[in-house]
C-alpha cells in the first residue's frame, strides 16, 4: 500500500446492536476498509443469552448484562488490534446503540472511567460501575403502571405525544427509569449518572459520561422534541433531581470531545481523533442510507423498523417522532415491530430445518397472495399493534388456528400444536402478513406510495431476495439495498465524517453526496396492486379483531 493511503484518514462507526457489536471503518473516500463483529450469545457464552437478551419469568421484562456490552468492546478492539487496524489514523469516531435501553452507573463510576489503565481491559476495571447489572432493553413491555403515572401527569396520551413525540411506551426509558427507582429504590440511590445504550458507548470512548443525544433522546418519552430540552413536567413525574441524572442534551452532530487518554494509550489512536455524539440504532440507520423524502426505510434486524424523514412533527398515538440525526431542525417519523427476525427464524426452524434457503424456497415455490390465507405472528406483546398470539385465517376469514405465544425458550419446548397449512403456506402467510402490517400502519402514518417511492431495505434480513420481494410486491414499490447491510454502522462513520464539520453549517446530505447509491434488488410483480390493495383491507379488519383478542 503507498504511504498516502496508509496515512489517510479514517472514521469509524460502531453499533451497540441487539445481537452484537459492530464496527465498520471508511475512509476519505466513503469506503468501507474494515468491518468486524462480536456476536454476544456465540462468542460472550458466560453471560446465557439468547438474541443478546435475557426473558425474565414474568415475560415482560427484558434485560441485557451491561457488562457484556462493556466485554464485547474489549473482545472488538483487540481484535482488531491483531489484525492490524489502524487506530492512529482514525479522524472522528461515532456510533449507535439499540435504542430506549438504560444504563445506570453506580456513584463512583465517573472516576473510576477518568482513570483507566491501560495495562487492564475495561471489563475488569468497570465491574463494580453499575448500580443496576441487567440494563432493561427495548424488547421490555413491563412498565405499563409507570406509563399510565406519566400520561396522567403530562395530561393524557395526546399531550405526551405532542410534548415527546410519542404516547407512553412501555420499553421508553423514562419509564424504565420510573420502575427501577420503584421497585430497586437501593440502587436507584446508589445512581450517579443514567446514560442511554447510545451514549454509554459514547461514554466508553471519551473516558467520561457522554450527553445523550436529540434523536436517540426523543425515545424516552422525556424530551420536549420541539424545544430540545428535557420536558420538566416529565422529568417530575418520573424522578426527582432526574435533570441532574441524566445531563443536558445534545445535538446529534455535537463533537464530544477526544478519544480517553486510556484508548490512546491501550491501542494508539491518536490523541486528535473526535468522539462525535452517539446515537439510536435507527436514526443512524436514517443517516447511514442517506434517506432523502419521499423515500421510506424498512430495517429488518432483530425489530422491523420503518422509518423516513419529516420536516415537520405530527405527532400521533401510534408510532414515534424523533429529532433528526442529521438535520439540526429536522425530524424522523418511525413505527417499530417487535416480531421481526426471530419471529422469522422460528418459523425458520420449525417449518424449513433451520435453513434460510429452504425458507426462500418456500416464498419462491408459492403465489402473490398465498390464496387468500392470512396469518399473525405475534410470538411476544407487539408494538404495533398491542396484540399477542398466533391467529391463522382462511380466504373466507375464517379463524383456522389461535395458539397463546410460545414459551420464551421456543427450542426447549414440546413440538406445538400441528398447523393444517403446509410449511411453504406458512413460511408465506408470515412474511406477507408482516408486510401488510408494516404497511397498513405506515399508511395511517399519512405514508402514501407514489410512482416515485422507493423503499430501502438494511438490517441482516435484507441479504434475503425472496422476502424483499414479497416486500417489494406487498409496498407495490421497488426496494433498493446499500452494500452494507449494517446501515447503523455505516451511518455512524458518515456521521462521525459530518460531525468534523457540521458546525460549518455543511449539510449532511450535501457532504455525503458522493456516498455509493442504493441499488434496485426488486420490482413489484405486475399483479401485485391486484392481490395486496384487496388483501390489505381484509388485513386491517382481520388485526382489529385480533386486537380485540388479545385485550379479552
Ligand atoms: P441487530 O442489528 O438488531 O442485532 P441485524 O440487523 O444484524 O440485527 O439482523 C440480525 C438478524 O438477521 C438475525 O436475527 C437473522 O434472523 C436475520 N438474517 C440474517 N441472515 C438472514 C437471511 N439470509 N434471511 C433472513 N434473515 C436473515
Ligand atoms: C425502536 C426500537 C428498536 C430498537 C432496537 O423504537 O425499539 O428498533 O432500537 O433495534
């Protein structure tokens, strides 16, 4: 390699994702030049979880070991260590974490984070820096009392919406915060600082506490996302002296500072190198496709996610508003599903063999419509909607099927109730019956698919042509992929790129013009209009009852 090209700059984005930790590095020239993972439940065995997260009894909680995330970045930045990675050569550094997720540090914490030593990895030295050791994530549905308290402060759901850009939602952090100091008041006393997934990662790399950002802030149901301060009448209703806790917030381009004296130190990256403000994995998502209006993003991860960017809030009570990540008075309308990818593979296991191409087969081997059979794969409490259970309808809306959902350990569980569809039927009722969803409430979004529309796949399910297809027929629109399917990690080292100049009053989409353009994977079959803008309408009475279901 020529001495220009082993000096020039760097930036990296990392992702605090679900699953794992990712890192991708570009270079000058937007190029992706490393990339690497740490898969928690394969390569972190010791701490037993299942898709990065731990199911408690109740089924409603849902926690992650804070230490596994703090572990996974030593076991990331060796790695990469030994295989040579240029640390010195990164210019800016930014990243993403799963979004809503609390991380609690104990009293101490910021002076045990001042003074590292290099010589020791930071699992060890921040063992005893947490006040609360399960980090409750987005997955968690437990804290319905906490969000009944705060809509009745903030004067009902409608109010809250409009204050934070979204009604109270059980996994949003203030009221994870609201149930922590309820039910673990000792540790919530022993607290000195509440970061956010985003920015304990950020927390990490500066060596001391990172502000939360805008964006990944409006999902706390604490933030006034029109003033871009913490909303006072939320933080009462959730915990005194919370300001305090919690720290002001920032611009989600804002230079934090530079990388700790301990990372510069333990692996050399140099003492230049700016920490630019974390944030959520989906605003970085926004950030990473380089979404312009009119376009809509699906995100296939372990949650379904769409997203696309607003000039103006319209808050309302389904779905979410967040600041922009990369526009300063900008906005992002999103709607999240929580029965995305592992509602996927289990039907994966159970009715392919655990095979993804089996699976595909499946999609490829039936038709546009899957004759009128229509199912819902609610294996935990959806987002959106608010329904649970398996429901299976015939063409004449018959209820073929109702089954509670599977035990939270589906693999230990005796083989269920035998479906009168074959494996192929049910491989396709659950892909189109997940799309009809996620278009049926884009739509009530104020969402319109226009001839111009594009819909930008990212998340692992993306590397799937059969079920973006099925998305492509169901939107009766064109998807359209980037290289990289870690679209929150991409969009981390743009981001970390725009944040060196962002002051300037350079616009991100200008700076990124040059970025690689997402390329056209599939278009809508012809007949698509035909079978989906009937079945779409069966579909949204079918979820009403269903909905009714689940709430007798
Ligand atoms: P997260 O960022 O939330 O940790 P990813 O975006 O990395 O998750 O997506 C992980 C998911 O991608 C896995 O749970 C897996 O089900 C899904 N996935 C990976 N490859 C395929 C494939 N070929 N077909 C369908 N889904 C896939
Ligand atoms: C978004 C949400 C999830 C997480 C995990 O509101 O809860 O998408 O960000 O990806």
């Amino acid at each position: 390699m020529a001495a220009a090209e082993s000096d020039s700059p760097l930036y990296l984005g990392l992702d605090f994702s679900t699953q794992q930790l990712k890192a991708v590095a570009i270079d000058g020239a937007l190029g992706p030049v490393h990339q690497d993972s740490v898969q928690f439940d394969s390569e972190l065995p010791e701490f037993r979880t299942q898709g990065g997260v731990h199911i408690h009894p109740d089924r409603l909680t849902v926690t992650s070991p804070v230490l596994m995330w703090v572990k996974a970045l030593d076991l990331l930045l060796d790695r990469m260590k030994a295989a040579g990675f240029g640390f010195s050569r990164v210019r800016a550094l930014s990243g993403s974490g799963q979004q809503h997720g609390a991380v609690f540090w104990r009293t101490g914490a910021a002076r045990t984070l001042a003074q590292l030593d290099p010589g020791q990895n930071l699992h060890q030295q921040l063992k005893d820096s947490f006040s609360v050791q399960d980090s409750p994530v987005w997955m968690d549905s437990s804290s319905g009392p906490q969000c009944d308290a705060l809509q009745e402060a903030a004067g009902g759901a409608t109010r809250l919406a409009d204050i934070t850009g979204s009604r109270a939602y059980e996994r949003f952090t203030g009221n994870q915060i609201s149930k922590v100091r309820q039910t673990r008041p000792d540790q919530f006393q022993d607290t000195e600082r509440i970061s956010l997934v985003s920015s304990f990662g950020a927390s990490l790399f500066l060596g001391r506490y990172a502000a939360i950002d805008y964006s990944d802030g409006s999902g706390m149901n604490l933030l006034d996302i029109r003033d871009r301060k913490w909303s006072q009448v939320c933080l009462d209703a959730t915990a005194t002296n919370l300001e305090r806790l919690l720290g002001e917030p920032c611009l989600s381009t804002a230079v934090l500072g530079p990388v700790s004296s301990f990372l510069q130190r333990r692996y050399g990256f140099s003492g230049s190198c700016s920490v630019v403000a974390f944030t959520g994995d989906n605003p970085a998502s926004l950030a990473g496709m380089c979404l312009h209006q009119g376009d809509i993003a699906v995100s296939l991860g372990t949650s379904d996610t769409l997203f696309l960017s607003l000039a103006e809030p319209r808050p309302s009570l389904e779905g979410h508003v967040f600041c922009s990540p990369v526009e300063p008075d900008g906005f992002m309308a999103l709607l999240c599903f929580k029965n995305g990818s592992l509602t996927r593979e289990r039907v994966r296991d159970r009715c392919c063999s655990g095979s993804w191409d089996v699976f595909s087969q499946a999609l490829d081997g039936t038709p546009l419509g899957n004759h009128g059979n229509i199912g819902f794969y609610f294996d935990t409490m959806e987002i959106t909607p608010p329904a649970v259970g398996l429901h299976h309808f015939d063409a004449n809306d018959r209820q073929v099927r109702q089954e509670a959902p599977p035990p939270a350990v589906p693999h230990l569980s005796p083989c269920r109730q035998v479906s009168s569809w074959s494996p192929e039927l049910e491989v396709r009722a659950l892909v189109e019956g997940q799309f009809l969803s996620r278009r049926l409430h884009a739509e009530r979004l104020g969402y319109s698919i226009g001839s111009a529309s594009r819909v930008l796949a990212t998340g692992g399910a993306s590397a799937n042509r059969q079920i973006l297809q099925v998305l492509s027929d169901v939107f009766n629109a064109p998807v359209y992929t980037i290289d990289l399917s870690d679209s929150a990690c991409l969009g981390s080292a743009y981001r970390a790129l725009h944040g060196l100049v962002a002051d300037s009053g350079v616009s991100f989409l200008d700076l990124l013009s040059n970025a690689p353009e997402p390329q056209q994977v599939c278009r809508p079959h012809r007949t698509a209009p035909q079978v989906y803008d009937p079945m779409l309408r069966r579909y949204a009475e079918l979820e009403q009852k269903v909905l009714d279901k689940s709430r007798t």
